[in-house]
C-alpha cells in the first residue's frame, strides 16, 4: 500500500531536482521516492550502529579509541560529551 | 533555581507526568521560539499534540515564564544540528543569566557545548529534574526508574546510553 506525501521546498533544490531528473531521465518523483528510500535507510541502519556502540561505550566496554574506529571522531565525541551530560544529569540533578 | 528547558524536553517531563511538579523546585523558562514550535506540535493529531497542550497552558497561565528572543540574538547558533528552538535556548541563558540549559538532543548539546561551557551554563538532560524532585522528596527511586523506563519506550531509546545508566541506577540504588 501506498501514501501521497506532499511538501514544500525551496526552488533552488527544486532546480537541482529537475536538472537531476533530466540527465538520469526520471520523472520529479522517481527521484525524490529514491532519495527518501535511501535516506531513511541508511538512517536507521546508522542509528542501530550509533546505538549498539553507544551502548557498549557506556557500559565501558569499548574505548573512546574503539568507539572513534566504529564511529568516526565527530560521531564519537558527540557520544561520549552526551554520557558525560547524562552522568551529570544523574549525579548532580540540577545543582 | 532557574531553568531553561527546550521542546523536546518539555514534552519529556509532561510526559513524564512531572513538568507541573517541576515548577515547585524550579522556575521555568522558555523562548517565544520554543512556544511556535509547541503550537505547531498541539496542532497535528497525536500522543504529543495532547502533551504540547498541557506545556502550553502552564505557560498560557505564567506557570511557564515565555521570553521573547529576536532572531538576530540565537541565529549564529544555528547549524545542522541545533534548530531555532535550541539555539534560543541557549541564547536566553546567556542574555538572562540563567546557568542551566535542559535538552535532550543529543546533537544538539555537543554543538552547543563549546559555547555553554564558555557561558558557564551546564547542559543537562531531563534526567536531571528527576533527581531533583526525588532529593525533594517529591517522587520515589523507584517512581522515578519506572518513568525514565517509559519515557525511553515512548521515545524509543532503547539500547540507548540513558538506558545503560537507568540500568545502572537501578543497580547502585538496589531498587
């Protein structure tokens, strides 16, 4: 079963969408139902990942080293500051 | 004690069942930001619609303290990762004095880190206002595990890092 999903976007993308369109020779739609099917995708494989090794980490059985090789270094810092917030959060409540 | 809380956030602690009870240890504040973005949430047909009213009519009848910020004041905040209703926040600590920033996001609190800890503000997530109100006397231990169980089912954190330390919680507290 199918759903219609309209939306809004700015005409400079929407430029780019046609020009996108026209060379790989798809209809505006065709393109955006693959982008969207690819985005989310790969998302959600990404947060299982992100989650799996934010778990890990915290439970302190990966290192910030090994949580950088699965993540990247952005990732893994963004990980590791918001244990740290949540650690306080916990420790400290709200002094 | 004054706190600045953002959407997320908000809808947490409602969720929660403990926003009201938050205001008899804290004042409350949120931007005129924070307050579109609740009226753009209660105008969609969900569990968070439902949540989004209530925040509003705490604010509606001042229990809630809204403070206008002009764009210009939290546009430098903005990034991939930190939306108008984040960035406010953050720049209604530093023009209020307020040291305390509560957010959930977790993108959100790293972009914004580097910032708040030059501002001495302490970012927290909501977790915090739970302690507090059991140092308060306000909920149980026990009360408390049971409503950061269901806010990470509803928010589907499961497997997630705050799952791990409620986990841990429960272990150190022996509840």
């Amino acid at each position: 079963m199918t759903q219609m999903l309209t939306f809004r976007e700015d005409e400079d993308i929407i430029e780019k969408l046609d020009e996108l369109a026209r060379q790989k020779m798809r209809s505006r739609s065709e393109i955006v139902r693959g982008a969207v099917r690819d985005y989310v995708t790969h998302k959600l494989e990404l947060i299982e990942i992100q989650k799996l090794a934010a778990k890990r980490y915290t439970q302190g059985k990966l290192s910030f080293d090994e949580l950088v090789n699965i993540l990247g270094y952005e990732e893994a810092k963004k990980v590791a500051y918001y244990k740290d917030i949540a650690e306080e959060s916990f420790a400290q409540g709200l002094s | 004690m004054k706190i600045v809380v953002d959407t997320s956030s908000l809808l947490s602690l409602e969720f929660m069942g403990i926003l009201e009870d938050s205001l008899k240890i804290t004042e409350v504040y949120i931007t005129n930001t924070v307050e579109t973005e609740l009226k753009e949430i209660a105008s969609y047909k969900d569990e968070k619609s439902r949540l989004a009213k209530n925040v509003l009519k705490l604010a509606s009848v001042g229990k809630i303290k809204c403070i206008n910020i002009k764009n210009e004041a939290f546009s430098k905040y903005l990034s991939r990762n930190v939306d108008a209703g984040e960035a406010s926040c953050l720049a209604l600590c530093i023009l209020e004095n307020i040291s305390l920033l509560i957010t959930d996001d977790a993108d959100a609190a790293y972009s914004l880190g580097i910032i708040a800890m030059h501002e001495r503000i302490n970012i927290r997530i909501c977790v915090a206002v739970l302690m507090e109100l059991i140092k308060a006397g306000i909920i149980t231990k026990l009360e408390a595990t049971k409503k950061m169980k269901s806010l990470i089912k509803q928010r589907s954190w499961e497997g997630g890092v705050l799952e791990v330390l409620v986990m841990k919680y429960i272990e150190e507290n022996e509840i």
